[in-house]
C-alpha cells in the first residue's frame, strides 16, 4: 500500500511554491519600472542640447501646463448716494455729494504649474501574497479472487435381449484466479491570493515635487 507521507516527500514543493514567489516579485519590479516610465513620459520632455566638446547630449525639462485666469487687484465698489444732511440734527450732519461706482480691477495672469504636481504617480506595492496549495491523496488496495468450476457428463447406454451395456463420460474442469494491487488516485489544487496597495511616495520624489511645486509661477500676461 502506498505511503502518503512517500508521495508527499515527491511534490516538487520548491517550485510549485517558489515559482509564484518569483512572479510577485517580478511584478513587483515590472510596477517600479512603470512608474519610472510614466514619470519620464508624462512629467518630463527631451531637450537636445551640445556639451562642450561639441556632442549631442539630451536634458530632462519639466512639462508645465500653462493656462491664464483674472486677478481681482481692485474689488467693486459700490455707488453712495448724495446726502443733503441736517443743521438742525444734534450734533449737526453735514450734507456729502454722491460718490459713483468704482468698478473692480482686474488683470490677466498667466499661470505654469509643473503637470506632474497635478496628476496621482503610480507608485503600487505588493502588501501581502498568500498561496493556498492542496494535496488529495486517496489509496485503495484490492484483491480479488475469481473461480470457475465447469462439470460436463455424458451417458451413452446399449440394450439388448440377454445383455446391456452403459457408458458415462464425465468431464470436469476448475479455474482460480487470484488479482491484487493498489490504486492512487492523486488531487493538487493551488490558488495564489495576491493584494497590491499605494504605496507611500519615496522621499526622493517627494523632494522633487516639492521643488517643482516652487517652479510654480504666477506673472501677468
């Protein structure tokens, strides 16, 4: 009879368990990786330029999204009626003129912001990683024995006036057969259970927002 603990010892547990490992951490560095990409796409353009020993070299510019908007320098104010005022008020209100309506001041500023001070940076990190492997294992050991037993007779007889005769043939034949063994029937079922969280910006990039955000200008246009 099989030995479950002997067909437990033959599963290849190293790589049934190390292969989605290695997968997660493979995704995890694929998820680095797209995140430097959609800074450098998004956030940031070439720039060719030539170096001093006169090659070709290409710098990093920030992208700035540009767009204009009214700044109230003066606010609106309102119009004062004239007033006549009274003399013989205690104590006495002199009269005033009217004073018109001041309208508000505006003027046009233009705006540069950094793009990737506005957008959320991809920054995804595996937080935990279960794996669920299953192993059914059922044994059945069976004998069986089988037996046949075959009879077959024949009776001839003759007769006559003084005398007679008879004759019986039997035949007989016998069979047994015996079967034995073992059977296993095995079962493996694994399911990889995996969750992925924001991560917290690392500290350089959190600098690096913070100068851009310092790059933002206001002028008027």
């Amino acid at each position: 009879m099989p030995n479950p603990g002997q067909e437990l010892s033959s599963i290849d547990f190293e790589s049934m368990l190390g292969g989605p490992l290695v997968a997660v951490i493979n995704a995890q560095a694929q998820a680095a990786i797209s995140t430097v990409n959609f800074i450098k796409e998004v956030g940031f353009k070439k720039k060719a330029q030539q170096d001093a020993a006169g090659g070709d070299t290409s710098t990093m510019d920030p992208i700035y999204v540009t767009f204009q908007y009214p700044k109230e320098l003066a606010p609106f104010q309102p119009a004062i009626p004239a007033n006549p005022g009274n003399p013989n008020a205690n104590p006495p209100i002199p009269a005033t003129p009217a004073v018109p309506a001041v309208p508000a001041v505006f003027q046009t500023q233009e705006l540069r912001v950094p793009i990737l001070t506005m957008l959320p940076i991809p920054f995804i990190r595996i937080d935990l990683t279960t794996i669920d492997f299953n192993a059914k294992i059922n044994s059945v050991e069976f004998r069986r024995t089988d037996t046949n037993l075959k009879v077959d007779a024949a009776l001839e007889a003759k007769a006559g006036w003084l005398w007679g005769s008879a004759k019986l043939n039997v035949s007989t034949s016998y069979q047994r057969s015996t079967q034995q063994g073992s059977k296993v029937d095995r079962t493996y079922s694994m399911a990889v259970h995996i969750k992925a969280v924001q991560d917290e910006m690392p500290a350089g990039m959190e600098r690096l927002l913070g100068i851009l955000e310092g790059a933002i200008t206001s002028q008027p246009a």
